[in-house]
C-alpha cells in the first residue's frame, strides 16, 4: 500500500463493453479521485462470469480492505462473494443482485419501480387504462440478472391488467446488447405485421430494435421505451424522437464508494441503498442534455 494510502479497494466490474458500465467506471474513478486516503483497483469481467470470478478471487488474495461487485449475473458470481465475505472482506454489491445478503449493502436503482414507471408510460402510450390497445415487444437483458425479472415484473404489473394489450415476444433475451436486439426485432417485424410498442430493457436495445424498425420502414408505426438515460445515449435519442421515453437508472459508482468509505471508517451504513429514478420524455430530454452540457 502506498504511503498516502489508508485503505485498499476493489471493484469488479461486469464488463465495460457497455456504454452504461464506462459511465459506471468513470463516476468511481471520480469519486476515488475526492478521496486521497483510497486506492482504488477496477477490474474488468470482460462480460465472462468465469473472468469475473477469477478477478474477484484475485482480489480476495490481494486482501483489500473492501469488496465492491457488479456482477455479470447473480447466480454464478455468488460463490466467490461468499469467498470474500468468509475472508472477512466487507462487500458490496452494486446494480445486479447476488443469491446472498451477507453483504454489507447493496446499491442500486429499483428496478421494479423502474419497471412499474415503464409500463403505467405504456398503457398511456397504447390509449389509457381499460383502454389500452397494442401489441408489445419487450426484449429482455440478461436472463440470469436481477434487474431484467424485476424490469419484466414491473412492467407487467401495469401492462397485464389491460385485455387489449397483446405480448407477441415471450423471453426473448438481447443479453442487454444492441446488435442482439437488432435481430430479435428484425425477426419479431418479419413475423407480425402489426407492432406497436417495443419496450427494451435498456437503451442500447430500445434503440436496436428501433434501427431494425426504420431499416423496415415501419418505425413511424411503433413506439420505443428503454432504462438507462445516459445523456449521450437514451435521452438524445429521445429527444431525437427516436424512443418515447427512457428511464433514469443512475450508475451506482460515486455513491457505493462513498458507502464503502463511509463504513471502512468506521461508520453504520443501511443494508440498501435504492438510488433515484427519472422519466425522461420529449418534454425534459433537451434540458438534461443541456444541464450535461450536449
Ligand atoms: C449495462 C446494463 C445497463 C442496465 C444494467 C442492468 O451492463 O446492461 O444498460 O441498465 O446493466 O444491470
């Protein structure tokens, strides 16, 4: 440890493919920069469960003095968590959940609230409660995250209620990834003349499926919904006019550092964290692209 150096943290990252994730990293990486008393170590899972495991275990040998998780899924990097927290290392987890909650904290959006947001904007966009009249798309991310069950179930607390909304895609996973979603909805538009909602479970696949649409000239007839509001990404896009809405699901890279220090220095910390959400329409795109100087 360095001189200056009072305390050692790790975070393991999902990957960094992922627009979202290299805002994630750049958020911690300013957060450690406030705090001279840290050294911050990032790792990259390279979107590989066995590579992130591994670059968790690496950390455990390198005995930080905390533990801060991403997790490309849950249940394939719960084992190592629990390596870490039976090595007395303090963890959290951040954005997508693991299958224990020995951890210290978790910090991220809620997800199902996000998802409930996502479908009561739906059933307005398809003609208003017991009015309701569509069918929808809804591209999943990764089958084996938290937050896509929770984004579903949220959704469809809202969407299912209504008789005249029809799920034309049954589990239809893009793994969170915008050339996946390209081609589920390039297939999905092969196979159903009629389409009239998408909802993605983040930007980069609202927007996917919206490309696929234009290439097929009918997204003039189809309304987008994404999760992320990057300000470079979805809400241009919806300022654009290209998707109807987005929702904010603010990275959790300053505030779980924060946590972390907050803890190693000896105070109390919640056992959730639950940071806040935003709908993002037409009416407040410009201004948050703004305010983000675009
Ligand atoms: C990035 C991402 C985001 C999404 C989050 C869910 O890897 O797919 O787009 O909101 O992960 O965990």
């Amino acid at each position: 440890l360095a001189q200056d150096k009072k305390w050692r943290i790790g975070f393991s990252q999902a990957t960094t493919i992922e627009p979202w994730r290299a805002q994630f990293n750049k958020d911690i990486i300013a957060e450690a920069a406030k705090h001279p008393e840290v050294e911050l170590i990032i790792t990259d899972g390279e979107d590989k469960t066995e590579k992130q495991v591994a670059d968790v275990e690496n950390l455990i040998r390198q005995e930080v003095n905390a533990l801060l998780i991403s997790p490309k899924e849950s249940a394939g990097l719960t084992g190592v968590v629990q390596q870490a927290i039976d090595a007395k290392i303090p963890v959290f987890v951040l954005d997508r959940n693991v299958e224990t909650d020995k951890y210290v904290q978790f910090v991220g959006g809620d997800n199902k609230l996000i998802g409930r947001a996502a479908g009561e904007y739906a059933v307005e966009l398809l003609g208003g409660p017991g009015k309701a009249q569509g069918n929808v798309v809804e591209i999943w991310g990764g089958m084996g995250t938290q937050p896509a069950h929770d984004r579903h179930d949220g959704f469809h607390e809202f969407t299912d209620k209504e008789p005249g909304i029809k799920n034309l895609l049954d589990q239809q996973s893009g793994d969170w990834k915008q050339d996946q979603a390209y081609n589920i909805m390039a297939t999905a538009l092969r196979n159903n003349e009629k389409i009239d909602l998408v909802y993605g479970h983040n930007d980069p696949m609202a927007y996917g499926a919206y490309l696929a649409a234009k290439d097929a000239g009918r997204e003039k007839d189809i309304k987008f919904i994404g999760i992320d509001a990057l300000p470079g990404e979805g809400v241009t896009w919806v300022n654009n006019g290209e998707l109807s809405a987005t929702f904010l699901y603010a990275t959790p890279g300053a505030e779980g550092l924060r946590q972390a220090i907050k803890y190693l220095g000896g105070e109390k910390v919640e056992k959730n964290v639950v940071l806040p959400t935003l709908k993002v329409t037409k009416e407040n795109a410009g201004q948050i692209m703004k305010d983000n100087g675009l």
